[in-house]
C-alpha cells in the first residue's frame, strides 16, 4: 500500500495505491486518525484511484472515519475506484453514503 | 469429482499473509479458465476467509497456523480454509450479513464469500476451529490446462 496525504483548506485528501487488506488496516486508521487529531479536517477525500485491491477490513477503516467526518458536518467521498474496488463499495453499502467523483478536482468543487 | 491439481498451505497467523494466501490462490486458480474478474472475486473471498481465521479464529494471536486446500476440476475451484481458534457459536447469525462481533467491522466478510462465490459451507464450533468451503465454477467451463493449443 502507498499513501499520500494532502490539505487543501480543510478538506483532508487521502491518495491510496496497491492492495488494501487486513495488512494494512490498523496502520491506515492509526494514520487517519492521527492526521484528523492534528489539523482542523472538515471533509476527507479517498482517492482510490490506485488502488487494486479492497477487502472488508478496510471498508470498516474507511466506514469509521465516515462517521467522525459525518458527526462534525462534514462529507466524505470517493475517487474513481477501479471497477472490481467499485464493485466491493457498492456491494457494502458505501457508496450509499459516499458520493463517487471522476477526479479530485470534482470532487473539491461539489464538497465545498 | 475429478481433481486435475490440488494444493496446500499452511502459513502463520499473521495479517500479512492474507495477500500471501490470496495471490497463491488466484494464481493456482488460472490455471483453469477464470476471467480477471472471476479472479478478483476469488482473492477477496480467500482474504475474508484468512482474515476472520486471523481476526476472530485466533484473536489476532500472531503464532497459530492457518491450513488453505485448494483443489481443481475442469471447470471448478474449491478451496477451504481452516484454523483450530475459538469456533463460531451461532453459525446462521454470523453468516448474516451485517453481522459483526467486533464493533469495529462491517460483518460484511462472509456476504462477500457468499456473493462471490457459488457455494459457501461453514462447519464450526466453540473450541473446535472452523472450516470454511467455498467452490466457484468458471463461466465457459472450458480448460486450457492439459489440452493441446
Ligand atoms: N474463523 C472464524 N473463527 C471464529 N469466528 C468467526 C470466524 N469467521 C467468522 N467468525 C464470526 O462470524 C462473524 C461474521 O464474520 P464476517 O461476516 O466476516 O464479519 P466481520 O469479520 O466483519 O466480523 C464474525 O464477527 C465472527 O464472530
Ligand atoms: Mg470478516
């Protein structure tokens, strides 16, 4: 897995690559968690775009952090994942309560 | 049934070796005719079923044993994972989706077995370890392995 964080004003972007699995878990929510802690986050951008691999582990990492975001008014939502992560997000539910942008830009622009 | 190759592993209980034990699967897998797609629907059903080995079956302990079988027909994979950890009390519940011991999880793991694969069979009790067995068979049936080009 790669992870790459990025704050533009208050919407915090998560750029993921590789395999995401119970691997990896616990060190991307202890990641996630820490960088929520340290700086003022309204909205959480996952860009999936690199990411060839999800399983249910890190659904819940990224349920979890959909509830801090949501219980402080914030939105979170989801960049272009592959088909078969697509598939997985939307078999669980999340894309129910993540809106899917085709690029981060999009997804600035409609968070905001 | 007719096996054309059979394979097994046994690895510690060590998260990394969820990825481990799904690549050794897919890749045993094509050797039949699976699309891409039937690929990934394999690895995430084996990392689930590792996972909850890892996870529920041992408690995360890091120095148990996990046993995946994996046997091939022409057209079929059945694969079965098992661990000697803590059991499931409540099969029918824990096979519901949603349905989580772990507040922290989505109970989602075997729903994606069950989806993605064609048939999902769980034999378990407190104390005695559980078995999962999942089969898939490919879309055309037809096999490259032992035929001519
Ligand atoms: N190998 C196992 N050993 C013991 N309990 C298990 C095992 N696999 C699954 N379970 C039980 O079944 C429940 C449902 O599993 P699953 O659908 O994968 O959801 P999750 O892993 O998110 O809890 C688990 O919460 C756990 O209580
Ligand atoms: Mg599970």
């Amino acid at each position: 897995m790669r992870l790459d964080l990025e704050l533009i004003q208050d919407t915090l972007i998560v750029r993921l690559s590789g395999d995401l699995d119970l691997g990896v878990a616990d060190y991307l929510r202890d990641v996630l968690e820490d960088s929520l802690d340290r700086q003022p986050v309204k909205n959480l951008v996952f860009n999936l775009a690199g990411v060839s691999f999800v399983d249910s582990s890190v659904l819940g990492v990224l349920l979890g952090r959909y509830k801090r975001i949501s219980r402080n008014g914030g939105k979170v939502c989801v960049v272009k994942p592959q088909p078969q992560v697509h598939r997985i997000l939307e078999l669980s539910g999340l894309l129910r309560i993540m809106a899917e942008f085709p690029g981060e830009t999009d997804a600035l622009e409609n968070i905001g | 049934m007719r096996f054309i190759n059979q394979m097994k592993l046994e690895f510690l209980s060590i998260p990394a070796n969820v990825a481990f034990a799904r690549v050794a699967v897919a890749a045993f897998a094509s050797q039949i005719d699976y699309t891409l797609p039937d690929l990934e629907e394999i690895k995430v059903a084996v990392s689930e079923a590792v996972g909850n080995s890892i996870i529920h079956g041992y408690g995360n302990a890091p120095d148990r044993v996990v046993k995946v079988h994996a046997a091939l027909t022409m057209d079929t994979l059945e694969i079965m994972v098992e661990d000697e950890g803590i059991g499931i009390e409540d099969i029918d519940k824990a096979l519901e989706p949603a349905f989580s011991t772990d507040d922290e999880r989505l109970g989602l793991g075997f729903m994606f077995m069950h989806s993605f694969m064609d048939s999902l069979q769980v034999d378990s009790a407190p104390g005695r370890g559980t078995v999962v067995k999942m089969s898939k068979r490919t879309g055309t049936g037809v096999t490259r392995i032992g035929t001519e080009q």
